[in-house]
C-alpha cells in the first residue's frame, strides 16, 4: 500500500514539472523615431532612424528614395535623401516565436532652401532712406527678416519694406525656413550721408588783394545735395543753379553768399560772408624770392605781378601765364656782381627760354643815373597805399639796361608794362646762398592804366 501511493506521488510531482517549462509567446511592437541632422529636412537630408521596438530580433527597414534603400540592422545608419518629396518608411520585425510587426511613417523632404531677395530702393538712398523687399528665395515655408537700424527691426512678411532713418551701412538679413532648420542670406545697405550744405571759395589769381572789383569760384563742399541755389545780394552770380559757379561784385562792401542745398528729401542752407575792399588800384607783393641765373628752375626769377606769382624756368607756361609775367630778373653770379631786370620779350637774349606770349616791359634798374625820374625812399616806399604816385611817374620811353651790383640796399627800381601799367620794386636783401642765392624784394604796381 505504501508503494502504491509513493508511486502516484511521484507522477505527479512529474507532470507538475513539466507544466512549469511549457514555453509562452513574447509580444512585439514595432516603433521607431526620426531625427535629421542639424534639424534638416531638405536635401541632401541626413536621416537617423531610432529604433524603439519591444520584443524583436529581426529588423527589416525600407526606404524608398533614400540611400541605402534598404537594411536590416537594428539601428540602421543614417539614410541620406537628395531629391525633395514625401517617403513612406517601412519598418517589418519579427522574432523566433514568429511574432511580428510593422510600422509605417511619412518622411517629408522639403525642397532645397535657396535664401534670395532683390532690395529695391525707392526714389533715392539720402535718409531717410525706404527699401522694398522683393523675395526670390526657393523652398521653405516662411521667412524671418531682420534688418539692422531699420524700422522695422524685424518682419514675417514674404515681401517687406523698411526705412533707414541714418547714414551708413545696415545689414539685411533673411532666414528661411524648412520646419526648424534655416538658411541665411545677407546684404548690406549703405544709407547715404545725410544733407549737409558747405562751400568755400577762391579768389581770381588776379584778386588775390580782395579788391573791387573781385570775381571769386565757389567751391561746393555740400554731402548730400544733389539740387543747388546760389544768391548774393549786390553781388552778380555766373550760374546761379550750378553745383559751383563763379560770382563777381563790382563795388567795395560786406556781402553774404548765400547755398540753399536739396536732395528731394531735405532742404538747407548755409552762408559766409566776404568783405570786398575798396579799389586803391595798387597791387602790393611783398617778401617775393627771384632766384640768379643758376637758380631759374629752383626758386624762379619771372614775377607775375596780377597774379601775385613767381614762376620756374622748367615750369610748362601757357600764353595766359606768360602774358601775365611783368618782371624777369636777372643775377649773374652768387655774389651779385652783375644784376638787372629785364623784359619779359628779351629773357630768351639771356640763359631763359623765351616765354610764350611774352609782353614788352621797360625798366629803370639804376634810378641814381635817370635825371627824369622821382626819387623814393623806403619810407614813401612804405606808406604808398594807392596808385597815386605811380600815376605821375615818368618812365623814360626806352628805359635803360645797365646793370647793378649788391653794394646799394635798399635799390629800388622802376618799370612800365605793355598796358601802361606803373610799378616800382624795392630790392630789401641780396642773399648770399651759393647757386640758390635770391634777391628779396617787395613790388607795388597798378592794377589798370588809369
């Protein structure tokens, strides 16, 4: 009896046992994520598949258009994507019990982002200054502006404009957009300066004393004008709507030269004023170097006394300019043993070149030895502020050609031009300076034959 039952204890302790290693079925779940590279969903896109599947050993991935288009790796490398369009990924797994799944998702490649846009600047670029935004860009699917110094800072809008209230370069960027990732194009907007009215002047050669009557050029300094007005009242205006113009006053005086400058945006004006002196009719040149001989190319030895000038021998004269030269000096040596004044139409008798439309000018250089000519002293010399004793002088019809040496200081010699024009230099120092050697001398000559 005790055998019997230990026998049916021990089948049944068997056929528990064997209950217990019965095997079960492990569920599966397919899953997967994606992620581009730097967030790019635009060729060429970069695409990482994570798996997230439970349950599987077996992986078999499909991707159409992608390279590779296939792969059965559970976590594949990333799939790259060069043309633009929707994908169906396919992702099938299964495991030794024969379990299965499968997952599907829709891959959109956007097109290619190319940022582009054309900035379009209305009437001109003076500030303030209004551009329109002409956006040429391919792909995305929105814009974001950004413009530097611009109202406004910012903007959404396909085709924005924006307003630059101040001179100088500002920036314009455009970010386009495909979901998160981005493309940037850059330009650069360079504002205009702003209206600012300024002008100078230049006297005539022939005015330098500021003198009635007195022509003076203009000289436009104005940034950012593009229209101008010149006025002077008392005064005659060349080109009165010339960007410069030349202006002539006729009479001694105060008077105020007066721009008005615009640019289509602005207007303003600025003035200066001039005094113009009366007309004494006496050129008054003082401190004037006239080189020797050996120093014609150096320092120069022909006066232009109309222009307050002193020209070299190399110089390239035009007939204006040698028509202008009134004095030539001529010193032989450094040590000033020989020296005298000459007419212009004689420097090429000398070591000059001839000097083109030369005028014929006679001179008193020894006045000592003229028994018609008046006598001076450095003091009448001096306080002569008007042509006055110029007017009564006598010059002898040929003058004379002797020369002088430096033992006599101050020498004061006399000349006449071809016009009739008076004058008298005074020779103050002989300057002792090897070949560089000069007379200085101070000239007080008509302006016109009165």
């Amino acid at each position: 009896m005790k055998a019997t039952l230990g026998f049916w204890l021990l089948s049944l302790a068997a056929l528990t046992s064997s209950a217990c290693y019965r095997e079960m079925s492990i569920p599966v779940k397919a899953d997967f994520s994606i992620k581009a590279t730097n967030d790019n969903f635009t060729p060429p896109a970069s695409i990482q598949f994570t798996n997230l599947t439970t349950g599987a050993d077996a992986y078999q991935w499909t991707f159409p258009g992608g390279t590779p288009g296939t792969s059965t790796d559970k976590t594949p490398a990333p799939i790259r994507y060069t043309t633009a369009g929707s994908y169906t990924v396919k992702l099938v797994v299964s495991n030794v019990d024969g379990e299965q799944g499968t997952k599907e998702l829709t891959l959109k490649i956007g097109d290619k982002l190319v940022p582009a846009f054309q900035a379009e600047v209305v009437g001109n670029l003076y500030p303030p200054a209004t551009i329109n935004i002409k956006n040429r860009s391919l792909g995305g699917d929105r814009v974001v502006w950004t413009f530097d110094g611009g109202s406004p800072a910012t903007s959404t809008d396909a085709n924005p404009s924006v307003t630059f209230a101040t001179p100088g370069p500002h920036k314009v960027s455009l970010q386009l957009f495909y979901g998160s990732f981005a493309q940037q194009k850059d330009t650069t907007i360079v504002v205009a300066p702003d209206l600012a009215p300024a002008f100078t002047y230049q006297l005539s050669p022939e005015d330098y004393d500021e003198e009635a009557p007195l022509t003076l050029t203009t000289q436009n300094q104005t940034v950012g004008g593009t229209s101008y007005t010149w006025s002077v009242e008392g005064g005659t205006v060349a080109s009165p709507t010339a960007k410069e113009t030349a202006i002539t006053f006729a009479k001694e005086g105060t008077y105020t030269i007066k721009l008005d400058a615009g640019n289509t945006k602005k207007n303003q004006s600025v003035s200066r004023t001039i005094v113009v002196k009366p007309n004494r009719n006496l050129y008054t040149l003082t401190d004037v170097k006239l080189g020797i001989n050996a120093a014609q190319k150096t320092i120069g030895s022909f006066l232009s006394t109309s222009q307050n000038r002193v020209f070299k021998a190399d110089e390239v004269l035009t007939a204006k300019d040698g028509a202008s030269i009134d004095v030539v000096f001529f010193g032989l040596n450094p040590s000033f043993t020989y020296n005298r004044f000459v007419s212009p139409t004689d420097a090429g008798n000398l070591t000059f070149d001839d000097i083109p439309g030369a005028q014929a000018v006679r001179f008193v250089n020894l006045l000592e030895n003229c028994q018609t000519c008046s006598t001076i002293t450095a003091t009448q010399f001096e306080q002569m502020t008007d042509d006055t004793w110029l007017r009564t002088l006598p010059i002898p019809e040929q003058g004379e050609t002797v020369g002088f040496s430096n033992k006599q200081v101050p020498r004061f010699v006399l000349f006449q031009t071809q016009q009739g024009r008076k004058g008298i230099i005074q020779i103050s120092r002989f300057v002792e300076a090897g070949e560089s050697s000069y007379v200085l001398c101070s000239v007080k000559v008509m302006k016109e034959t009165r």
